[in-house]
C-alpha cells in the first residue's frame, strides 16, 4: 500500500560510518537507500577527529545534498538521518542530526524511534534549568547526557540511556567517538556492517548492499556499541531487556530487499500471504496486490492458492510529493492519482486483492470500487496482517483509536464500509508463524502492540490523547 494514502507512516531512518575517508558521500547514499523511511528531512554530521560539522535540511537526499555541499562534509566518521516528522511535527529545527556545541566539544545526534516519556523528561530538565532548541523528543537524550554527574563521557550516555523510554535507535557522535544504542525492547531495527576496515551502521541492512558494506550482525536490545580509534566495543547498559521488534517492520515498512534479524522481508511478507490464503480459502480466477508493500505476500497468496498472480494495479512512479495532501478528500484524489486498475486483468473476473493493512479503510474503498468500476466481477479484499486495532506510541504514526476503522468495527462491518465482497485479515497466529522467528514466548520476539493492545513498555499519560488514556490498557 502506499504510505502517504494510508495514513501509516515510518518515523525516520539513520545510517552511520567510521573509518572511512568518504565517510559523508557512504553516509548520502546508505540515507538515500532508507529515503522510504522519511521524506520530509534529512541531515549528516561528519567527524574529523577535531570539529563536527553538518549540513541538513527539508526535503529528499538527492534535493537537500549537492555534490559541491557534500564535498565540504570532510570527514572519517558520519551520522545521517532521514526524517518523517511526527513527534514534535516538522520544520527544519527538527531535522537532524541534532548538533549541539559546548565547551567540552561537539555532540551529534540521531534518532528512529519516539521515547513514551519524552514529555515527563522535558518538564523535570525544565524545571532544572534547560532550554529546549526543538520540539522533537531527541534533544532530551542531549539535556540528559549534558547533565549527568559522570565523569566519563559513556557513563553519561549510559546514564542517560537508562532515564529513557520507549523506542530509540541512537546514534551519538562526538568528534572521537560514534556511539550506537537500541532501546531494551529493540523496537526498531539496527544492523552494523563493515566497508573494508571501516564499520557503518543502518536502520536497514538495504543500505549496506549499496554502499558496498558486509553485514556484521543486529544490533541488540539494550547494547551501547562504541566505535572509536581503539576499535569497537560493546556493552550493555542495561540488563533488563525483553526483545520486542516491531512487526509491521515486516509487514510492511522495511524494504523487502532488507533482512532483520535474519529473516528477509520480501521472504517473510511472502509468507504471510501464503498463510494467509490458507486461512481465507475463496475462490477466485486471479490474485492481485497492492503496489508495492503486498506485492511480496500477494505471490505468497497466488502460490500457495493455486490461483494466477497477475497485476491487476499499477503504480504512476511519476506523481510527484506535492500530491500528498493531508485533508481527507486530498487523500482520497491522491489514491486516482497513484494507482490504476487493468482493466485487462481484472474485467469480468473474480479478483483477490491482496493489501498488508488497513488503518482508516478509506484507499481499500477507493481501490475496491477503482476494480469493480474496471469490470472486476467480484472482489475479495485480503489483508496480510490483523485488523489495526490500536495506535503504536513507538514512532509509526497511525492514526488514534477514532482513526483506526478496526478500532470500532467489526470485520463485516469493514467489509461493507470498504465495498469489498468479502475480507480475511491475516490471524496474529498466522502472522507470528509466517514471519518466522523461532524466538520463545507468546509473540516470538516481537511487538504486536497495534494488533493485540499488549504494549512491550508502558505507556505514560503524556504519550496518550485525552480520549486515549480510557482505552489502553
Ligand atoms: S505498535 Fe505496531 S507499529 Fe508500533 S512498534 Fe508495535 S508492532 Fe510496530
């Protein structure tokens, strides 16, 4: 499904290097390689042993770096980020990398993730005394950092660390050392390669493929990684971890050309929807999917159904960002604008239109009546996850409960708001069991939060809307 038609949108993505003399020009191109991860800004700050220096702005990478601005960006070690801004909003004082000076020298940052207990941390560092330069819930690891009593520079990050909650991917650069941390549930996913003897490190392990980077290995929940002149180092900084990746990582953000921890995505999307079909067992003459998150689980469909897989939708590549409009009746233009029905494949036949969610059923409406206006004869919508029930506090950023169409619908209810002949969302046991982690527990390793309501952290009282605080338990 398209991301900015359905109202589900990733937070951001961050790339890093070290050791390498064309650390800013590996760090454009690892941050372009998770451009879907953020549109709406991107930043780097390089490292060259003495200063940090960055550049950063709104826009795409190709837009806010030109080759004789990338130049400039001289440097051994880099942070970058790509943003799509939610908490805090937009605008270019919350683009990062965060770049910070004091006397003690430079301190970059970048974030993926949004921290539960930004607020509650913002009005205690207030009240003592700190002046917030932006609005994004980042700057508070900065504050936090800054005024810790430790003397040592990764006890203070440890420190900081430890007050955060929530979901964090952190990148912090001084101009000696490049720390990586991932919060205790590992929320989102963080990778780490090495480009000869440099190391580099991806929210994406897509990025590493085009900046000629070997994997090395995930990135752990509640591990403080250190890269500096003496090499890497690893610790935790905290023990009290309980691994909880987000699922719709595999859904649907992640690049199907990416792995997380081990499992492929475009394997694992295909797999979903080869359960999926044995789960909703209908009888159709084609399968179809949703371009081009469930094309993947759409395959998995048609092979495991018997029936054709055939592309009954295209994508226009060629609609530029300034479609994207936030109003409603925007969104909805936008969906005619992005995707076409083929009026060859679908005409007088039974389509399986396969999607991998539904948040508000706004687009599953417009693409339903899209097919049936080409001539479809039937279609059977089939969704390879659950029905979104709850909002995520972890830096997706779906909708509130009202938003949510599942939130206050029932399945047949859905169906007959989105004109679908019939709906099969995709069981949380078949979800778990077509991802494929062989992790112990209930939820193998993975946040289902959106799904089942069961949150891996607690949720504070800020986090929530007011209408919020009833409903979650
Ligand atoms: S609530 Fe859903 S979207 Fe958010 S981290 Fe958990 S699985 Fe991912």
């Amino acid at each position: 499904m398209l991301a900015e038609l359905k109202g589900l949108n990733e937070e951001c993505g961050i790339f890093g290097v070290w050791g390498h003399e064309k650390a800013a020009q590996l760090t454009y191109y690892g941050l372009h390689s998770l451009q879907h991860r953020g549109q709406e800004g991107t930043g780097i700050v390089v490292s060259d042993g003495h200063a940090l220096q960055g550049l950063k702005g709104e826009g795409l990478v190709t837009e806010v770096f030109k080759q004789d601005k990338l130049d400039e960006l001289k440097g051994h070690a880099a942070i970058g980020h790509v943003r799509y801004a939610t908490a805090g909003g937009g605008g270019y004082e919350n683009v990062q990398p965060l770049l910070f000076n004091s006397q003690e020298g430079g301190l970059a940052l970048a974030h993926n993730g949004n921290l539960v207990n930004a607020n509650a941390l913002k009005h205690q560092l207030e009240r003592q005394g700190s002046i917030f330069q932006t609005s994004s819930d980042t700057e508070v690891l900065a504050h936090l950092i800054k005024r810790s009593g430790y003397i040592s520079f990764k006890e203070r990050v440890k420190n900081a660390l430890s007050m955060l909650k929530g979901a964090y991917a952190f990148l912090v650069m001084t101009e000696t050392e490049l720390m990586i941390a991932l919060d205790p549930n590992g929320l989102r996913p963080l990778s780490i390669g090495m480009i000869g003897d440099a190391y580099c490190v991806a929210s994406e392990t897509c990025a590493f493929d085009v900046v000629g980077a070997e994997f090395i290995r995930d990135v752990q929940p509640g591990e403080l990684i250190t890269l500096s002149d003496e090499g890497i180092q690893s610790e935790p900084f905290t023990f009290s971890t309980q691994k909880a990746i987000c699922t719709m990582e595999y859904i649907y953000f992640s690049r199907p050309d990416s792995n997380i921890h081990g499992i492929n995505i475009h394997t694992a999307r295909k797999n979903l929807g080869k359960r999926l079909a044995m789960e909703a067992q209908i009888e159709a003459d084609v399968v179809t999917g949703v371009p081009d998150s469930s094309i993947s689980a759409a395959i998995g469909f048609a092979e495991a159904s018997g029936i054709p897989y055939e592309l009954g939708l295209i994508k226009n590549r060629y609609v530029g960002r300034t479609f994207i409009q936030p109003s409603q009746s925007l969104r909805e233009q936008g969906v005619k604008m992005k995707l076409s029905p083929v009026r060859g494949v679908v005409e007088g036949k039974r389509v399986i239109m396969v999607d991998d969610s539904i948040v508000r059923g706004t687009t599953s409406r417009r693409i339903v009546s899209m097919l049936k206006d080409a001539g479809a004869k039937e279609v059977h919508v089939c969704i390879s996850s659950p029905p979104i029930k709850n909002p995520c506090y972890y830096g997706i950023d779906t909708s509130t409960h009202e938003e949510l169409i599942a939130s206050a619908h029932s399945v047949e209810q859905i169906r007959d708001i989105i004109g679908a002949d019939s709906l099969t969302f995709l069981s949380v046991e078949g979800t778990l069991a077509g991802i494929g982690r062989k992790e112990e527990g209930e939820t193998c390793g993975q946040c289902m939060a959106c799904f089942t309501g069961k949150y891996p952290t607690e949720i504070y009282p800020d986090t929530l809307l007011p209408h919020e605080k009833e409903l979650v338990r």
